[in-house]
C-alpha cells in the first residue's frame, strides 16, 4: 500500500493511527482547509483523512462557500473552526516553516501573501 492509500483507506483497522499531513493556501482564505473537514470530501471523494462527519460543519460550510459578503462569510469560517476546536478531527503538533533571506542584487522574488512554504510562490527570479 501506498502513504496515501493507507490514509485514506476506509477500513481504518488496517489504517495507521497517526499520520504526517500538510496543507496550505495560496489565496489566503480558510476555504480550502476548511473542506478538508466536510463528509463530502472524506475518501474516495477527497482528502478527509480523518473521515470527520458533523452535519453542522457541512451546513456551515456550504452557506459559507456560497455566501458573497466577505464579513458574513468569515462570521461563518469561525463558527466552523469553533466547531472544529469543540470536536476536534485531528490533533496538530507541529508547524513547519521555512526562513530565506536573499542578496541584494536578486531582485523579482514574489511570495503569495508572503508565505514562502508555498511550492510556486516564487517567479521571476533574476540577478542584477
């Protein structure tokens, strides 16, 4: 079996009880990680990893999704993330990061939203 298949395998008897995950975003909204948690998106339909199901949760998340007023819309990110902290699908013990300085005569080096951990983050790179 493969890392992933082992994951997302629905017999979790045969699934580990602790795995290395990691997510990021390149917008900088918490749309992306916050699917990973919904039933629609648990395996072989997705990433849910943890197979977490909470009706709740998926309501939130679909008025979240379709709702246009960026105030309203973060209103409901944080009720599901309280939702995700009262019950909890996974245990986070760790953050990676990634420090990087450059010279001063490499210049056009671009971050998304000045995350550098993101794979693609970077363009243009040129020496003066």
């Amino acid at each position: 079996a493969t890392y992933l298949s082992a994951i997302f395998d629905p017999d979790r008897a045969q699934g580990p009880d602790l795995y290395m995950w990691s997510h990021g975003s390149r917008t900088g909204s918490p749309a992306r990680y916050l699917a990973l948690f919904t039933s629609f998106n648990i395996p072989p339909n997705g990433s849910n990893g943890a197979f977490y199901q909470n009706p709740e949760y998926d309501a939130l998340y679909k008025t979240a999704v379709a709702t246009a007023d960026p105030l309203e819309r973060a209103k409901l990110y944080g009720e599901m993330q309280k939702l995700l902290v009262e019950d909890p699908p996974q245990i986070t013990i760790g953050e990676t990061s990634l420090s990087w300085g450059l010279r001063n005569n490499v210049k056009g080096l671009v971050s998304f939203l000045g995350d550098a951990r993101i794979p693609g983050g970077w363009y243009y790179i040129y020496k003066e």
